[in-house]
C-alpha cells in the first residue's frame, strides 16, 4: 500500500525531482504550491495525507506557522525539509510541532527512510500527540 505523502513548497520543480527521487518506492506524492492549499488538504478526511513535507520558506504564510497550525488539529507525521540549516531554524520548526527536519539537499534513500520511519510511528502509536 502507498505511503501517501502531502508536499507543501512553492516551487513547483522540487514536486518534480521529488517524484524522480522517489521513483519505484512505495510512495504516492500530491503538491501543493501554497500554505492554505497545504493545510486544507490535511483538514480534509478523504484526502489526508500519511506524512506532510513542508518547507519552511513559503510566502504569505511561512512553514513554522503553518505547522503550528496544522499541530491545532492534527497528529500527522511533519517533516520539514529546507535550505535553512541553522540549529535556531532547526529548533523553531521542532518547536513548532515539526517531527524531523532534513537540509537540502537531500539523498533519495535518507528522505525515503526518515518518511517510512514517521509513518511507521505514527501507525504503531496512533494515540501520541507530536512533540
């Protein structure tokens, strides 16, 4: 069964290369360009996604507030992958209700295991709120 995974970044050629990295694993890929399109895919009970990857540098509604809010209602799996590699961004996106956090760029097989790791979580302990 396909892991479905939520991509929430403003440019269009990561959900590209996302795909081609991906490519043969066991994992389905929607994107979404913006910040409200992220968040309303989460809140929608036929479409909700196993994991979100999110981007910290978003317009109108940065990343960390949009875990915040995706934290208000929800328990999915967040993993923040971004060029910041700063241990203060790090520490807010966490802070934020983030569950990892990877820099980019990042390899294939790292992003394929951190996302079957969260979901796997997820799934063997569906009653944890996130940190």
């Amino acid at each position: 069964m396909a892991i479905e995974v939520l991509l929430i970044d403003d440019d269009p050629d990561l959900s590209t290369m996302l795909r081609t990295l991906l490519r043969g694993q066991d994992f389905q890929i929607k994107s979404v360009l913006s910040s409200e399109e992220g968040i309303q895919s989460v809140q929608n009970p036929e479409g909700a996604p196993d994991v979100v990857i999110l981007d910290l540098l978003m317009p109108e509604v940065d990343g960390w507030e949009v875990c915040e809010r995706i934290r208000s209602f929800s328990d999915v799996p967040i993993l923040i992958l971004s060029a910041l590699g700063s241990p203060g961004s790090v520490a807010r996106a966490l802070d934020a209700g983030a569950d990892d956090y990877l820099i980019k760029p990042v390899h294939a097989s790292l992003l394929a295991s951190r996302l079957r790791t969260l979901v796997r979580r997820k799934a063997l302990n569906p009653n944890i709120q996130a940190a």
